[in-house]
C-alpha cells in the first residue's frame, strides 16, 4: 500500500531534496508541498495524506499550530516532525500538539523512509534523546477515564512501539478494531497522539521509556 505524504517546509531546496529521495520509493508518494503551516492544513484538509512531514519553524503559522490543527481535525492524518533543533520546547510542543514522531533534518534518507512508513502504520517514532525530554516535560492527564481490559492491552503494545497490524495480530483482532480502540484511548486520556499516549503508559510504569523509543 502505498503512503501519501505532505511536505511542509518554507525552503524550497528542502522540499526539492525531500521530494526526490522520497521519489525512489514507490511506496512513497508525495501528493503535495506547503511553505507555510496555513498552507499545510488547507492542503492536508484537502487531500487527507497519511503523513504530514512537519517543518517547525515556519512563516505565518508555525509547525506546532500547524500539527494541533491537523490533529484536531484529521485523526487518521499522522503528523512528523522534522527539523534542524533538539530543543526540549520545540520537542515537547510538537508531540503535545500530536506529532507521532520527532526527526531531525540530518537523519539518514533510509532512515526517513523507514520512519514514514512506521508513522503511517502507527508506531511511535522517538529518539531515546527525545523520549527522554518528554518523559520530563509532557505531564500525564490530570484525571484520565478509566481504561477497559481491552484498551489497556492496546495501549501497552502501543507503547512498545508496535504498529496497528502487529497489535491486531497479538491480540487477534481486526485492524479497524484496533484503530477504534486507538481513538477511543486518545479520548479517554485526553491527548492527541499515540506518542502522548505511549508516553503516559511509561509514566504510569505499564512500560519501560527504552520500550517506548524502541531501544535504539
């Protein structure tokens, strides 16, 4: 199946370098290119793409507000952001804003590739580094509802960084269910992505913060 990417980034050379390896992919497919975050959402409303590549620094409106407003409204679009800072403001802003992942703008072209695709399957996508900053930063819910039996499994294998197919076949159950189930957990908790929610679970200890950013 093939994934369908936004490229949100105000330098052209980025867009064009981005747009080119992706190319070498066929299951990668660039549908369009935003140089703006307003541009983002109007484009990522229009054409509902599976992942939206997410520079933070951006004229007009941010990446941030960008991916908040993204979120908001298209909860099947996964948002990763990509950018040239490890600050724990710009870290922490983007994942409460829902980014599933945060890459910087060196990381290796395979590495990306392999990291769209894992975004659009929904696993976690974080760095130890990043991980890290956030299990100081990002608070947990102050009086989240309470979990089913079922939702909690989800939310562990979540956590551990596995993606919707795995986590219906540990489970035996279907990949729709698993995505209700996902929905139903952000909803519960109060967040707005699967790294939040991954994030949560290793506050509370259902799971190791390695476990979260894949032992890498």
């Amino acid at each position: 199946m093939v994934t369908r990417i936004l490229i949100a980034d105000d330098h052209s050379v980025v867009r064009q370098g981005l747009r080119m390896f992706l190319a070498l992919d066929p299951d990668l497919e660039v549908v369009a290119e935003a140089t703006d975050g307003a541009e983002a959402v109007r484009l990522a409303r229009e054409l509902q793409p599976d992942v939206v590549l997410m520079d933070l620094l951006m004229p007009r409106v941010d990446g941030i507000a960008a991916t908040q407003e993204i979120r908001r409204t298209l909860p099947d679009t996964e948002v990763l952001a990509l950018t040239s800072v490890l600050e724990d403001a710009s870290v922490v802003g983007a994942v409460r804003a829902g980014a599933i992942g945060y890459l910087l703008k060196n990381t290796e072209a395979d590495e990306l590739r392999r990291a769209i695709k894992a975004a659009a399957a929904g696993q976690v996508q974080l760095s130890p580094e990043a991980a890290t900053r956030l299990m100081r930063e990002v608070r947990s819910p102050e009086s989240p509802e309470a979990l089913t039996e079922r939702e909690t499994d989800v939310l562990r294998l979540l956590a551990e960084g596995k993606a919707n197919k795995e986590i219906a076949q540990v489970l035996s159950i279907g990949e729709k269910t698993v995505k209700t189930h996902v929905s139903n957990i952000l909803a519960k908790l109060g967040v707005q992505s699967r790294t939040q929610a991954a994030l949560y679970a290793a506050r509370i200890g259902m799971v190791t913060i390695t476990q979260v950013s894949g032992g890498r």
